[in-house]
C-alpha cells in the first residue's frame, strides 16, 4: 500500500482540500510554495500514463479549480501543475501557486510547519467554498467524508 493510499485511509494523516469519488486533493508535506497540494486519484495507478483517459480528464479538472482557488487564496498570478511520479509509486499532480517559473521547481521544496500547512489549506479550503466547490471541500480538513479506496 502506498503512502498515498494510506493518507486516504486516514491511516496516515493529511490535510484535505478536495475529495470526490475518483479523487482526492491535500497537502504535501514539503511545499515548494504555501497551498502546494497533490492531486491523487483514490485508485491507486503508479503512471498517469496508465489511468484511464476520462479519470486523467477528471484530475486535470480538478488541479485546473485548485489553481483557480490558489490563484485567489495567495494572491498569485498563476498556478504550475506538474507530474512526475518517481518519488511515490502512486500516480499524483503538483499543483502550486506560483509567482515565477521557478516556483515549479520541486528541488526547492522543503518541509513546513504543522502550523503553516494548516493555515495555508485553511485559505485553500475557503477559497475552493468562495469558488462554490464547498460540496467538494471535507467538513474536517483531517478526514474525509468517505475512506474508501477504489
């Protein structure tokens, strides 16, 4: 089982911004910028390239509203997506609030603080409910409504 499937579980903790029935969105724990979340579908795929097209068109749906809501929640001109994968064997999409190019550069990651991860996907959360995604943001940033895995 990988580390994602275990976060949605909730055998692992997490910070939750999205969940629906193909996917769920939180907190990495070592953002590039503050509201750097991961994409993650529920089933567990290692490749993008491997999920079916209909479930990928979902999850670049849903990272194009979380780039929205970032863009609004830190005041920044755009957000960057992007995929890689080599880290978790567990197909995931970057998305990070960005003010240059070099904010899509992952090596500058680094840890945060619970303190600062819970008070950036506060404003994540509340500007994905401004955004009218509130059926989509977890009442408790900690759990998800439903656990189950596909």
């Amino acid at each position: 089982m990988s580390v994602f499937q275990k976060i949605i579980c909730g055998e692992f903790p997490g910070r939750f911004v999205w969940e629906d029935e193909i996917c769920v969105a939180f907190a990495t724990i070592e953002p590039v910028t503050p509201g750097h979340v991961l994409v993650v579908p529920r089933q567990a795929i290692d490749k993008y390239s491997d999920v079916a097209p209909e479930d990928f068109a979902h999850l670049a749906k849903v990272a194009q509203i979380i780039g929205r809501a970032q863009e609004k929640a830190f005041q920044v001109p755009r957000s960057i997506l992007t995929i890689l994968g080599f880290e978790v064997p567990h197909t995931h999409i970057h998305v990070i609030p960005a003010t240059s190019e070099a904010d899509g550069n992952l090596a500058r990651a680094q840890a945060a603080s619970a303190e600062e991860l819970d008070a950036a996907m506060e404003k994540l959360r509340s500007a994905l409910q401004g955004l009218g995604y509130g059926s989509n943001v977890p009442a408790d940033m900690h759990h998800l409504r439903s656990t189950a895995l596909q």
